[in-house]
C-alpha cells in the first residue's frame, strides 16, 4: 500500500463519516411543505432536536412550553413546564431550572421557543435545544399531547386558523 491509497482510504472514511453524520443530525418536517415553513422561520441559533431524538429521550430533558397559557392548558407535551412567550420570566426559570439542565423548548412550530432559548443560553443555561417543528410536527408524528390536568388529550391549539393547516393528524380537534 503506498501514500496514495492511504489519502484514498482516509479521504473515503472521512467522507463516509460527513455522510452519517450529517444523516444522523438531519432534522425535518414530514411535510415538505410545513418543514420549508419551519426552516424560514429559524435563525438556528439554538441547536435543533428532531420530534423522534426528543421522543426517544424526553426523561433525559426538561421540556418548557414557551406558547401562552391558553395554548399550553389545551395540550402539551407530558411533563412540559409553561414558561410562556409574552410573560417569560427568567428569574422564575432561574430559581426552578439549573443552568446545566437538559432542556427542550418548544412552541407551534419553534420560532418563539428559538427566540426564548436564545434567552436562556445567554442567561448562562449550557444544554437548550429547540424541537424542530414543535409541537405541530409532535402531533403530526402522533405523539401524544395531556391537557391541563394531565390526561391524554385529543385536542391541539393551532395559534389561530390560519396555522392550523399544518396540523395534520386528523386524530385531533384543532383549537384557536
């Protein structure tokens, strides 16, 4: 084996590493449509979490729901603390939520729960990620959602009409 195949090798394992991680960290929308929504939205300044990585590990997190209470009482993800958006307070989560917490935020389709995990970060919270789609895309993939007194719900707040087309397990009653 001389110098060129070694390059040829490690130049293979490099690219074959690139690929799976870049599958392994791929993040989307089952819905192309509703996935190209969510990612004009974005600025990705807080790391992302598909629905399926949150699903499999949610005891490894603290999930906050950054929707309002209206929203949140509806439906939300099992465990989820209402943080809220328009009546976030820090020193609240400060005095509960360890800076060194596993946290998910999450809103309908992550651009509040970005807005409010960029808050965090900068407050010095170190491990925050931002559910990819959110709650719409939670639901979609039929996962389940607990009303207000902790039982399973079939219900959903879409924000308003207008989003609630990006709601599509037809399993659930879209609420605004």
């Amino acid at each position: 084996m001389d110098l060129r195949d070694c390059y040829n090798i490690a130049f293979l394992f490099i690219f074959v590493l690139n690929f799976t991680m870049a599958q392994a960290t791929d993040v989307r929308c089952i819905n192309p449509e509703f996935d190209q929504l969510v990612d004009s939205y974005l600025d990705y300044s807080i790391p992302v979490i598909s629905v399926g990585d949150a699903y499999e590990s949610k005891d490894n997190y603290v999930f906050l729901d950054t929707r309002e209470l209206e929203e949140y009482t509806t439906s939300h993800i099992a465990g989820a603390v209402h943080i809220g958006y328009d009546d976030f307070d820090l020193k609240q989560i400060k005095s509960s939520i360890p800076t060194d917490a596993n946290v998910i935020v999450y809103c309908s389709i992550g651009y509040r729960s970005e807005k409010i995990g960029q808050i965090l970060k900068d407050n010095g919270y170190l491990n925050v990620l931002n559910l990819y789609g959110s709650i719409f895309e939670w639901v979609n993939q039929h996962r389940p959602v607990y009303s207000k007194n902790g039982q399973l719900s079939s219900d959903i707040h879409t924000y308003n009409r207008k989003w609630s087309k990006w709601v599509e397990n037809e399993e659930l009653t879209k609420k605004w």
